[in-house]
C-alpha cells in the first residue's frame, strides 16, 4: 500500500464530527433563578440581567463550551430593602464585585440531551471549580435554530465569602449555607 493510499484510508476511517455552532443567550426567553432557606421556609430569587455564549456540537460534546455572565445588582428577591441588604457588603458587595460569572473547562455526555459541564463559578471574586448538570434540547425557533439549556446545582454560599447570618434565640440560624440554583436558558444560533 502506498503511503498516499494509506493516508487516504485513515481519513476515511476518522470520524467527522457536526458543527460547533455558536448561540447568544435570548435574556428575554431565559431566567437564572435561586432559593435559600430562611427560618423553616425558602426565599426565592432571581437575577434579571444576563449573557452568556454557548458553543455546541452534538456529534462532539467535548467540543462544547459555556461562558455566562450575571450583573450582581439586577438581584430581586421582589423585596426592595432586602434587595438592598443583599447587594450590600455582608452578602455580594455589588459595588466592588459587579459580576457573578461561569467559565466552562470540560464538557461530558452523559446520554441523549444530558452533560456535565465541568468549569470555574466565581461570586464575590472568589473562583471556585463545580460541576453542572443539564439538560440541552435544540431544535426550531422563530428566526433559525435555538437551544436549551436546563441546568440545577447547589453551593455553599460561605465558600463564595457570603457568611452573614443571624443566630436564633431558640437556637440554629435565619439562614441556610446551601443555595439552589435554577437556570433556564434558550440561546439563539448566530449566523
């Protein structure tokens, strides 16, 4: 066999892979969401402004990655002096730290439509490495292609340096350490 002809045969036999497409977050069609426990029930939260750049080959998952940005200050708890407590020193200090923020290192399949993506959540300035489970439908949208991605996962917010709690006469704390975290995101592919 000649040398062209083995060169030939390897190519054949490499596997192609799709497409890494790029989608730009739709804010308007997304929510990033969260709840944390107070007393004996749960605060619910949300932030209201977002961005984020999705690359994504399905034929080649590993090829895929995330970047997301979220402006600390858009906060909403739908309680304007809590709002106000939060963006404060004793929890995001928005004013020196204007932005919470994830960067992904590796993204893994696990099943059809399902991944772990591997990557860096930095709050506070404070980077931390976590593991994010989605769920990542495509399919048809008004102007093109959209995706999906569907993500929960829960922190400990006094690794993010967020600490302030009060401590119960009867004993415990108003506050719970563990934050859940919801995201709902649809990104639109850029021609």
């Amino acid at each position: 066999m000649s040398l062209r002809a083995f060169v030939l045969a390897v190519l054949a036999a490499t596997p192609t892979f799709g497409e890494l497409s790029t989608y730009t977050v739709d804010s308007t069609h997304s929510s990033v969401g969260f709840s944390i426990r107070h007393l004996v029930g749960d605060v619910e939260g949300r932030f209201r402004e977002f961005s984020g750049i999705i690359k994504y080959d399905p034929q080649n998952i590993q090829a895929s990655s995330v970047q997301f940005a979220v402006r600390a200050s858009s906060i909403s708890t739908d309680n304007e002096e809590r709002d106000q407590h939060l963006k404060g020193a004793e929890f995001f200090e928005v004013d020196k730290f204007p932005t919470l923020s994830f960067q992904s290192k590796a993204v893994k399949p696990r099943g059809a439509g399902k991944m772990d993506v591997f990557g860096m959540l930095t709050i506070k300035g404070v980077s931390k490495a976590v593991q994010v489970p989605c769920t990542v439908p495509v399919g048809p949208g008004f102007k093109g292609e959209v995706i999906g991605v569907f993500a929960d996962l829960v922190i400990n917010r006094e690794d993010y340096g967020i600490i302030w709690n009060s401590k119960l006469d009867r004993g415990g704390t108003a506050l719970g350490d563990e934050v859940r975290i919801r995201i709902r995101v649809e990104g639109e592919k850029q021609r």
